[in-house]
C-alpha cells in the first residue's frame, strides 16, 4: 500500500509543482516523498520512476495530441532522426523516470542512514 501511495503522492506533487517551477523539481518531489514515507530503496526506486515516467508520458502525449503531434514529428526529427513522435514522447517519460528514480534513491537511502 505504500508503494502504490508514493507513486500517486510523487507524481501528484511532481504534477503541481511543475505549475509554478521548473522541470527540475520532480527530484526534489521524488526525493521528499520516500523520506517522508519509509521505503526500501529499491522499492522507492521503483516507484520514483513509475511515477515520473506515467506522469510524464501522459502529460508529454496529451500536449502532443492537442496539435496532431505536429510538433513532435519536427523536433523528432532533428533530435532523433526519425520521423517518430511516440519514440520521443518515450524518451521524455524515460528522461523523467530515470532523474526521479535516482532521487527518490538517494531520499530513501538518506533516510535510511539517519
């Protein structure tokens, strides 16, 4: 149950945060949430990444969607060299996963040692 309220709890806040800040503050949410919520590490890891990853993907497909990812199939191109705006939305939710993973990682195992 932990795990599935650190998910919801870190992409919720990720979420409106990201209103009023920059991208980065999904690791400060990422990293708050499993020092708040006692975690294993690799369970905080984990949840970290699922939620950054879903947020970030949804958010990432419902923006491209909202033009015909036209958008996406230009920048696409020039970053990926591909004409493939899933392969890109991918990468975003990737992206995020992986920096919210590494900080819910690091909230974890600062909570562990004090």
């Amino acid at each position: 149950m932990k795990f599935i309220i650190a998910i919801v709890l870190t992409a919720l806040v990720s979420f409106l945060a990201g209103l009023y800040t920059p991208w980065w503050t999904i690791a400060v949410a990422a990293f708050l949430v499993p020092f708040i919520i006692i975690q294993k590490p690799y369970m905080a890891f984990l949840a970290g990444f699922i939620a950054i990853f879903l947020l970030w993907g949804g958010l990432s497909f419902w923006i491209s969607s909202q033009n015909n990812h036209l958008l996406a199939h230009k920048i696409a191109v020039v970053i990926i060299k591909s004409d493939a705006p899933w392969l890109l939305i991918g990468l975003t939710a990737l992206t995020g996963g992986v920096v919210a993973a590494f900080s819910a990682l690091s909230g974890a195992l600062l909570r562990r040692l004090l």
